[in-house]
C-alpha cells in the first residue's frame, strides 16, 4: 500500500483538527444528548436525533483523520531542493497566457487540497500537468471550462 504523500503543514492543520474534534466538539457533543435524553420521549425529540446525527459526522470526521493520518507520508517542504523544477510541495507562480492574469498554486496532497487556500491536490489536471515542468516553461492543461494555457513564472518552496 502506497503512502499519500502530506506537506507537514497540512499534517499539522490536520492534527489540530483531530484534536479539536476530540477535545471540544466530541464533549460538546456527549453533553447535548444527555440534556436532550433527559427531555423524556427520545422518539419524538428533535434536539436528541439531531444531537445523534452530528455525533456521527464527527465519530466519522475523526475515524477518517486518524486513518489518513496514519498512512501519510509527511513531506517537509522546506527541506526539499528541486530548484526550478515542480514537484510535490511546490509553490508555483502561474501566468494565464490568454487574460495576463497571475495565479499561484502550492501543490499538496489531497487531504489537505482547498482551492479558496490555493492548494492544490497533486492528484488534479493541474498539478499533474506542472509537475516536472520548470520555470519559464509554457503548459496547457484541459479544465472543465476548455483548454488553459500558462506559463510558470516562478517556483519555490517553502
């Protein structure tokens, strides 16, 4: 089984989630059903099946971080020396050949991926059109909206 690959700051994003959801909102959690039990008929009380419902989704959240978590290979980008090159953990530098408009990436694993963050899942079209690329060199990509073309105009790592 291979490892998915994480930048050490997304593991310890990830970590201090799984601690929240274990310290705050597990307990948070436990209490909101013991006072809505205590509200008498459990068939018919709201509070007790929504309480119910969010306690799963959190059980799941933590069962799905400590399983990641457990498998990842965590990756320190600062460490890495690939000069010019993109690989995983790159912070790359992007120009929209067509618009002018200037983006920048930072390629990481898919747990840790969020878009509105500009990070980027090595697994995506994008990421894996960069990777092994250089700065200065030109690419196209198909996104959901048509064919992209940029160059990279910078790439570091940080």
């Amino acid at each position: 089984m291979s490892r998915a690959p994480i930048t050490k700051a997304g593991s310890e994003r990830l970590r201090a989630e799984l601690e929240r959801l274990k310290s705050v909102e597990r307990p948070r959690i436990i209490a909101a059903i013991a006072e809505a039990r205590a509200h008498g008929d459990l068939k018919e009380n709201a509070e007790y099946h929504a309480a119910r419902e969010q306690q799963s989704f959190i059980e799941g959240r933590i069962a799905e971080l400590e399983a990641a978590l457990s498998t990842a290979e965590v990756i320190d980008v600062s460490r890495l020396s690939a000069g010019s090159k993109v690989v995983f953990g790159a912070t790359v530098d992007l120009e929209d050949e067509d618009t002018g408009e200037a983006v920048t990436y930072q390629i990481v694993g898919d747990l840790e991926a969020d878009i509105k963050k500009r990070l980027i899942a090595v697994s995506s079209p994008i990421a894996r059109a960069l990777i092994g690329r250089s700065e200065g060199d030109s690419f196209e990509f198909r996104a959901p909206n048509g064919v992209k073309r940029y160059e990279i105009t910078g790439v570091r790592y940080e």
